[in-house]
C-alpha cells in the first residue's frame, strides 16, 4: 500500500499519514510530464554559452564564477558533498521519510529539473525503508536546509549513510541491500535536492500533528478535570461561544459541552450549588484552548501550502527560463513553529493549573489533600504535581520567537535568514512535555472522579478512565510514580486516550 502525492494539492490529512504510520508515497503520474520537461530545459541551459546560476556557475559568493560544460556533474556532486555539515543526532525515522515525501512533492512541480530517474529513486528508497542519516542540526533555514538535505542528497549518489531496519549502514550498501542502485547527478540536481525548505517543514508538521493530538487529549482531561473538581458547565453553553465568534472558541466549548453530557456527577450538584465562579483553569477552557486551536489551525494551513510548493533555486518557469528567487527562505515555516510553540505553552499552563486545583484541598471541592487515599502517610500526586509544573516551565522557556533571530551567513551574501528549522525541531520536545502534562493530569483527574462514587462522570468519559485503567491502576498507597507517568505519557501520545471519543473532538482544519 501506498500514498499518491499530487503536487499542489496533497493535504495535512496525507502528511499525517505518512507521518504517524509510515505509508510509502510516490508521485502521481501527472506529475511525470512536468518533470521530463524541467530536465530537458536545464540539460540544454548547461551547455549554453550564458551562465545560469547553479547549472553552470558556483554558489553563493561564488555565483559569478563560471564552470565548464564538462564539469557540470562534478560541481553538483562536490556541491552535495560540501554541504555534508550537520551536527548532531540523526533525525527520527518519521521525519526523514516526510522529508523526503515532501521533497517529492517540490520537485513533482516541474520546476526543480531533476530528472525521473532520481524520482524514482526517492520513491523505492521510501518503499524499501531506506532512511538517509540526517543529522538534526546544521540550518538556519535560508538558503534553504542546506546542510540536512544535503546528507539526504548525498545517499542517492551512494556516499553518506542510511538506516535500514535500525541498521546503519553506507549509503551505497544501503541502497545495494534493498536492490537500488545510486544515480550519479546531473546539472543542478544537487542544488535542486538541497537548496528547499522541506527539513524545516517536515519538523513543523511533526509539531503541528502531535500538538493538535495534545490539544485533543487536552480538552479530554480538562473535562475529566471538570467533573473530578465538580466544576460548572455553564460556561460552556453554545450561545457564549456564538456571541464571542471565535471557531476555534465554539470548537472547544462543543467538545465540552459533548464529553460531559450525562454526568451524574455534574447533575448531583446542579441545584444547590453555591460556587459562582471557578477557577479559570476550569471556566476558561473553551476561550484559550479555543485559541490555541485557532492559531494551530493557522499554522497547518501555512505548513500546507509550504508542503506542496517549489522552494529550490532557480526556478524553471514553463517558457523555460531559469530564473533566481528566495523561495528556499523559510520565513512563513519559522512563523508558524513560532505560533506552535505559543500553543503547546499555554495548553501546558492552564493544563497543569489545573492539575494544581485538583491536588489542593482548599480548591477542589471535597476531594482529599494530593489526591492521597490517606493523606500524610501516603503523599499521592504532589510530586507529579511538581512534575508538571517543571515541564510547563520548560516549554515556556522554549517559547521564545526563533524567527526573530537572523544572522548573517556565507560571506553576507545570506544576510537574514529564518531561523525555522531549529525553531520546529524544538516542538518535538515541547510536544512531549506536553503528552506528559496531559498525562498527569488524566492520571489526577481520574483519581478524583474515583474519589466521587458511588457518582459517576458521563458515559463518554468512562471509556476514557477505562483506557487509563488499562495501563495504570488506582494509586491506593504510594508506590514507585515514574512507570504510571510514562504508561500515561505512552497513552495520550499514541493517540489511545482519546480514541474512545475522537468523535466529539475539534480537528485540525475547522468543519
């Protein structure tokens, strides 16, 4: 099985897949024709008398100085193995075969000229697992992700290395272990493969898909959290959120408003009840969550449109001109990791406010101190309280805007840069402290729903404390916490929290 990409119009649905499961993609058929058309245009612009930059001239600083049409190969070659620079651990598996998924798509544009025995090559590399060594940093995201790619680039010609079912091998054993066979490159496939925006893309759609599942998991265990405190639910009535407009807003609040229907918890208190006003943590859960979401929505659609577009340089147009521009500048990819990274902050601080009322007798209606069966002996959740506080900070700390940091590279002639490629690789560690955050608080809210029998919470949400209970008993003195902590970070990451009620969630494009 495999995933069709047509360029131009592959969805945030597709890359999510290709993603979370691994499904190999190849090009669309369509996209052969545009391709063949590129190349043939760059074979003749090689051996024109007139420079064009990349095909026949250096790079950079260096784009005045003309090169042979008889060392065209070897400029893109050395121009590959130059490039090679990146520090650091290899990337995940899953962000590399998005990476090169997403180059397929850029090039499957026809305007790159890469030829389609390269094409083909990327494609049996996905299908057969191979998995260029890609170390994780390197870019500044202009121009392009040079250095990242350029180790992708440098396994098709057979140097570098690659993975193979977690084997590291190099790249030409690689690509000879699974019956490929590298492909020397040919004028401006080198720069065409490096010279792109897709490490730093692919590292913002793994931030993008994982903080929307922690979003989810997120409005799961504050309503868990509702009913564990005997919070209100009127302020999550439709006609709040209606009058305010905000999607995502109404979103959330619906979600809400789902989750908790039939709670005889929530209707044992409905008369009578004396509190005015909760905590915001509680009461404001639709009106921040809800922006959060908004600005996650706003970052996939931005992280969409990047995924399907052409961002090498020069560019062929279709009268078959060369023509140099910035596409490769990852400006709109450095935005959007910045509003991801606002949003997985601040679904982490109210989450974790949250965790805080639930442990705190003084707020949480009735419930024991730390959620201890018999506080003083036993101290219950007070460190994971702390826990969660300690990952709130960090990722508060890991908030501040990456776009806004350029400096000028290659001798002035990159003078601002964006910055986007770290700038997204930090959400795949916020993302986690995230899953954990939630994690706490599922495992928190769970306990004080327990602590309210013999009432019970809605039907939805006792199949959510069913999958928690799957893989975390009922805490009835302390024991050793970290294997429950990690148990319950493997649940909401894997997405199995919030199976059972996926349903009543907000996805990530708005219905």
């Amino acid at each position: 099985m495999h995933l069709t990409l047509k360029p131009g119009s592959v969805s945030l649905a597709t890359l999510s897949e290709i993603y979370f499961k691994g499904t190999p993609a190849v090009l669309a058929e369509e996209a052969f024709p545009g391709i063949e058309r590129a190349a043939n245009h760059i074979a003749g612009l090689a051996n024109a008398d007139e420079p064009t930059y990349g095909v026949n001239t250096g790079f950079g600083k260096l784009a005045s100085v003309r090169v042979s049409p008889q060392d065209v190969a070897t400029l893109q070659r050395n121009l590959v193995l130059s490039h090679c620079c990146g520090m650091g651990k290899p990337l995940p598996a899953e962000i590399v075969r998005l990476i090169m998924s997403l180059k397929l798509i850029s090039v499957g544009r026809g305007a790159s000229g890469v030829r389609v025995e390269l094409v083909r090559l990327i494609e049996g590399m996905l299908e057969r697992g191979v998995i260029p060594v890609i170390p994780e940093k390197g870019s500044v995201g202009a121009s392009g992700d040079l250095a990242p790619l350029a180790h992708f680039a440098a396994v098709l010609m057979g140097e570098g290395e690659a993975f193979i079912d977690g084997e590291r091998l190099s790249g030409a054993a690689a690509l000879a272990r699974v019956g490929l066979t590298p492909v020397p490159l040919a004028a401006k496939e080198g720069l065409a493969l490096i010279n792109g925006t897709q490490t730093s893309t692919a590292l913002a759609l793994a931030g993008l898909f994982r903080a929307h599942r922690a979003l989810q998991a997120a409005i799961v265990s504050g309503a868990l959290s509702t009913d564990a405190a005997m919070g209100s639910s009127a302020p999550f009535v439709e006609e709040i959120h209606t009058l305010r407009g905000h999607r995502g807003q109404i979103d959330s609040a619906a979600a809400l408003r789902a989750l908790l229907e039939g709670s005889a918890i929530r209707e044992s208190h409905l008369d009578g009840d004396t509190r005015v006003q909760d905590p915001y943590c509680i009461r404001c859960q639709p009106q921040v969550t809800g922006a959060c979401l908004d600005l996650i929505r706003q970052a996939g659609r931005t992280l969409e449109i990047e995924a399907n577009a052409a961002t090498d340089n020069p560019l062929i147009l279709e009268d078959g001109s060369a023509v140099s521009g910035g596409n490769f500048h990852a400006e709109p990819v450095a935005f959007a990791a910045d509003q991801l990274a606002i949003a997985i902050s601040e679904i982490g601080a109210i989450t974790q406010r949250r965790i805080a009322l639930l442990v705190d007798p003084a707020l949480s209606f009735g419930l024991p101190a730390f959620l201890a069966a018999n506080p003083g002996l036993n101290s219950g959740f007070m460190i994971a309280e702390v826990t969660s506080a300690a990952l709130m900070s960090e990722n508060k700390q890991m908030t501040h805007p990456a776009s806004v940091d350029s400096t000028p590279t290659s001798a002035n002639q990159e003078d601002h840069v964006s910055m986007a490629c770290h700038g997204a690789r930090r959400l795949l560690a916020m993302t986690e402290n995230l899953f954990s955050i939630v994690a706490i608080e599922a495992l928190s809210a769970t306990a004080g729903i327990e602590f309210r029998a013999p009432l019970e919470t809605s039907s939805q949400l006792q199949g959510v404390l069913g999958a928690v209970r799957s893989v975390v008993s009922r805490l009835e003195q302390d024991r050793y916490m970290a294997n429950d902590l990690e148990a319950a970070r493997e649940l909401v990451a894997s997405g199995a929290f919030t199976q059972s009620v996926l349903a009543f969630l907000p996805g990530l494009e708005a219905a």
